[in-house]
C-alpha cells in the first residue's frame, strides 16, 4: 500500500488503537487483501506471492489494482464501524451472528496468536470462492467473530491442544499425489475444485465442535454452566457429560489418557487422532457435520473407508469370528462388558 495513505488511515484509526494494534491490523489486512500462500510444487512447502501471480482463471486471483481496492474499502468499513468522520460502512455479513464489528471485538481479534496468524481477521465472501465467487472487493466482507471459540479455548487452556485442533481444521492434510497436491495450505486459499477446500466458516467451526467433544469425555473438567449452550449447538445434541464415544471404534476417550498423549506426544505420536468420518475423496467435505476426534485404534481400523463402509466391514469380521469361535452373541455380549470394565 502507498505509505500516504498507510498514514491517512493510521491519524483516523490512532484514538482507537494503540500503534500496536494498528501496525498488526494493516498488515493482516495486506496479507488478505494482496497476497496469497499456495503449494510450490517445486519445493512440497507453501509460498507466499501476490495475488496477481495466480492464474486469472483461479477464484483468488486478484489484480494489483482490485487488491488495493479491497484493502481500501475495508479499511473504509472499519473506519465506518467506528464513527470516524467522513467514513461509511458496508453491512456485516451474518456469519454467526447479526449486528456491526465493535472496537473490542477487533482488539481482541488483533490480540490473538492462533495456528492462522496474519490471517486472523473475521474477513469471509459473502459468495463462497466454492460457488463462483471471486477474490473481489464487492465479495469480502467483515463480520462479527464467534466469541463462543475463544471461551471454549479459554475453558480449555492448553496451547498445544489448540494448536493441534487448528491445524487440522485450517489447513491442508499432506498430499504430494493426484491433481490436487496439498501441505498445510490455508484450505480457504486453496483451488476451490480441491477435496482439502473449505471455506472460513466451515473451518471455525470445526475448531468450536473438536473443542466441544473434549468438554465431553470422560473426566474432562467441568464445563461452566454458561458454555454449555454453546456446547450444545455446536455438537447439536444434548450436554451430556462423560458420554462421548471415538465414532469408529466405539471406545470412550479418557480426557486424561487424551490430555497426556495429545500434549505430550512420544515421538509425534498422540494416540488420538482428528479424523473424516467420510474420505475427502469421495466428497465427504471438510466441514464440522464430517469430522470428529477419533482413538488411535478407530484411525487404524478405518483406513480410506467411509463410516458406513467401515460399520459394514465390522459386522462382517464379528460374524466371521462368532462362527469361528463358536460363540453364541451373548457370550459376545459377555466379552465386551469384561472389555468395558
């Protein structure tokens, strides 16, 4: 951006934010409105380049002059927001909530270190890039950010566990096959054709639903009263204490043999895994309906399945072992309450 104007805006925005906080706020903004960070198939790691060195056919591709446009209408909005003088804002998009972006909900946007970084700005399309929306000025807009994730991570508390959530939910799985070659790409940054897409929203809320599961393993910390509708629409089921089951193996996830191995893995290996209950090939979506924290055994057994497949696959080997065991189904029954006990 022009250094000028840079300092226009700054005398606007300086009774409002500390130099900090402005100096973080115009370069997140840069970072969206100008440039992009896509697979270097070259190298198998991400690269930042400016928008404009993307094909014009790709729907992140922006102009120099449309990505300067879009730093400066939101930079508009914001003003507007705010009550500066002279300034007028665009509407909000209903993301999760109705109403207008408020100076605390920005401070304590700015004030946050997530997986995402110099992308952390609640900036969504208002078409996604995944139904012919384009990288526009006319199609980004604010919106207000979901309080609900920082009180969940807030109840939580652990970094590593956070950090371990947000990268499965924003970025990239690795995969250096096939026509779509991924690796911790942004998956709103990526082709929108690509099975590893999702957009902003689905990607938020993906972390609020892994978040909400641990609430509800088994001896995981008591969840404030005041999160728990919070918990309930995310799962979209009832709070139910100690009742969550990994959705493959059937197991409970012990919240301290999870807290353990997830925050102090050995030799990277957690023992817990964040899984897609239907394969990205097959188009089961990145999206919170099609994910969920799974046991090491779940992961192992599902392989490349789908659930139905997978629960298919499970009748069949109980049959076969039943008869090769010559058991009846109550001795089965028999065996899994051992199991449980």
């Amino acid at each position: 951006m022009k250094e000028e104007l840079l300092e226009k805006y700054k005398a606007y925005l300086e009774p409002f934010f500390t130099g900090t906080q402005i100096k973080k706020l115009f370069t997140r903004l840069e970072r969206i409105s100008c440039s992009i960070a896509p697979l270097n198939t070259d190298t198998g790691n991400t690269q930042t380049i400016p928008r404009w060195q993307l094909s014009p056919e790709n729907p992140n591709y922006a102009s120099k002059e449309e990505c300067e446009k879009i730093f400066n209408i939101l930079i508009s909005d914001l003003l507007g927001f705010l009550g500066a003088d002279g300034y007028k804002n665009r509407h909000c998009l209903e993301v999760f909530k109705e109403g207008e972006l408020t100076r605390d909900e920005l401070i304590k946007v700015l004030g946050s270190s997530s997986r995402i970084g110099s992308l952390e700005l609640p900036l969504e399309y208002k078409v996604p890039l995944s139904q012919g929306g384009r990288h526009v000025a006319e199609n980004i807009f604010w919106y207000c950010p979901l309080e609900a994730l920082d009180q969940l991570r807030g109840w939580l508390g652990n970094a590593k566990i956070i950090t371990k959530i947000q990268v499965k939910a924003y970025l990239t799985d690795r995969r250096q096959t096939g026509d779509y070659q991924t690796n911790r790409e942004i998956r709103w940054e990526t082709n929108p054709s690509s099975p590893q897409f999702a957009s902003k929203k689905d990607c938020l809320e993906i972390e609020l639903k892994l978040l909400s599961q641990i609430s509800i393993f088994h001896g995981a910390p008591e969840l404030p009263v005041e999160l728990i509708p919070i918990v309930e629409r995310a799962l979209g089921a009832k709070y139910v204490k100690d009742s969550f089951r990994c959705p493959i193996s059937g197991k409970p996830i012990i919240y301290e043999e999870f807290f353990e191995k997830v925050a102090s893995p050995v030799h990277g290996r957690s023992g817990f895994q964040v899984g897609h209950l239907n394969p990205l090939a097959t188009a089961g979506g990145h999206n919170s309906g099609n994910i969920s924290w799974i046991t090491d055994l779940g992961n192992r057994v599902q392989g490349d399945s789908s659930l139905e497949e997978i629960a298919k696959d499970i009748f069949y080997m109980a049959l076969f072992h039943k008869e090769r065991l010559n058991l009846t189904w109550e001795e089965i029954e028999d065996l899994i309450k051992k199991m449980k006990n």
